[in-house]
C-alpha cells in the first residue's frame, strides 16, 4: 500500500483500534500450487490481540478461520501437507497480507476545491478513504485430529463469537439481550462445523495505515469537500465529513508542532 507522509499512520494504537472496530480483513497469501491461483484472497473476521507472549515485533496477533472448501484453504493445507516437517501447526513459507478497509469512502470531485479550482484550475478527482495494511508470519491449524488445532479453535470460535456479540452488536452489560455463546449451540454441531474449518494465527511483523482525508489540502478546499460530502444528503454524508474534519485537526495540529520544534 501506498504511504505518503501526509496521510500515513503508524500508531499501533490507533491501528488496533481501527482493526477491532473495522475486524473484517482480506487474507491475501502467495503459495505456489499446481492446482490454485498464486494469488488468493478472502474476507475473514479477526481476533486481534494486541500483546502476548509470544509476539516478537510487539504489534500483537490476529486470530481467524477459514473453510475448508475455500480454494485458499486447500493451498495453504496441500502447501503443509508437502512440508519435510509436515506437523500442526504449521508454518507457511512466504509471509500473508491482511488489509482492513474503513466503513466509508468516497470519490472526491474536483468541484469541491473551492478555493484552488477557481484560482488556477490545477486539480484533478480522487478518491478519499482508509485502511489499515498488516503483514505477518502465519501458523495454520490444518489437523482436525490435532489436540493443538481443537485447542486453538475453540478458543477462537469463543472469542470471535463474544467479540462480535458485544462490540459489533452492543449486546451485554449495557443492554437487556444477553450475548449468543459458542456454548448455546449444540456441542455435536458445533464440533461438526469446526472439522470443517482450518485455524490461522499470524504474528503481525509490520502495521501501517493510510487515512486519506483530504488532510493536506489548502483549507479552503478542506472546507468545500467537507461541505460537498454533507451536501450528498446520504447516511455515509455526514460520517464522511467528520473524517475530513477529523484528520484535518490531526494534520494542523502535527503541522503545528514541527514548527514549534524547528
């Protein structure tokens, strides 16, 4: 991904917040097959932990699962399964790509810059959005015998099922609706279902995000992309120009404080 100084982010903690309110990521991985693509991908909900024992880099881990039937899955599985050192977990060879996308974005016309458009006319469409890139080294549970990939899937399947109950639904403490648990499902279909997934743990090796906000622009053209997203009169409207506004007074403020400094 592409990381111009003006709109990057390398805060861990505002990336793993962006990762828990944003968990849905796109698994990309490279494993060379004589039955599969190269290139994969699929839209999978994570787990971040963002510390544990076992991190290296201490950006944290992401947890998910993933189909068997999915053409990715088989890769990655006949990849472990032609290891000298075939054994769960597993390693893969090459490091995989997870990318998380923000819950808005939007083209950027050129008549929103309503301050360089009528003085010179040098500008051009974009498109302003965020996202969040992670890279890492995988461990997949390919074993559905393995005391190792019951152990790890279960655990997952809990911690995905209570995260999204409670901070993508709203429900528990703060409400009447008591959480759905792994737990309220039938164990015999639960196990069924699970023999039929694979578990993946990446160790993150490097974080980074772009917040594309329009940030670095002249404010008056700040200000006209603001008005011009209100003006869509749509429900992403408003949440769009918040964006703006938002990374706007981050970028002023960090401006600000170089100057200072120097």
């Amino acid at each position: 991904m592409h990381l111009p100084s003006v709109n990057v982010e390398r805060r861990p903690e505002v990336l793993h917040k962006f990762i828990r309110a944003n968990p849905l990521g796109i698994l990309t991985t490279a494993i060379r097959s004589d039955s599969h693509p190269l290139i994969q991908s699929s839209h999978i909900p994570w787990v971040l932990d963002s510390s544990f024992e076992g991190s290296t880099s201490g950006l944290g881990r992401l947890r998910g699962h993933i189909a068997r039937q999915n053409p990715q899955a088989k890769a990655i599985m006949d990849e472990c399964a032609a290891s000298p050192t075939a054994s769960t977990p597993a390693y893969l060879v090459d490091d995989v790509q997870v990318l998380f996308n923000g819950p808005v974005h939007h083209y950027v016309t050129p008549k929103f810059y309503t301050q360089t458009k009528p003085a010179t006319g040098k500008v051009v469409p974009t498109w302003d959005y965020e996202a969040v890139e992670v890279h890492g080294k995988a461990k997949v549970y390919v074993d559905g015998k393995a005391a190792a990939s019951g152990a790890f899937l279960k655990e997952q399947l809990h911690d995905l099922s209570m995260q999204m109950e409670t901070e993508v639904m709203g429900y528990g403490e703060m409400t009447s609706v008591t959480p759905w648990k792994v737990a309220d499902a039938p164990e015999p279909y639960i196990e069924l279902l699970s023999k039929n997934i694979i578990g993946i743990e990446i160790e993150i090796t490097s974080l980074a995000g772009r917040f594309k906000w329009s940030q670095e622009k002249p404010v008056g053209d700040r200000t006209g992309v603001i008005e011009g997203f209100k003006a869509l009169d749509t429900p992403d409207g408003v949440q769009l120009a918040e964006k703006v506004m938002e990374r706007a007074a981050l970028f002023d403020a960090e401006k600000a404080q170089k100057k200072q400094v120097v």
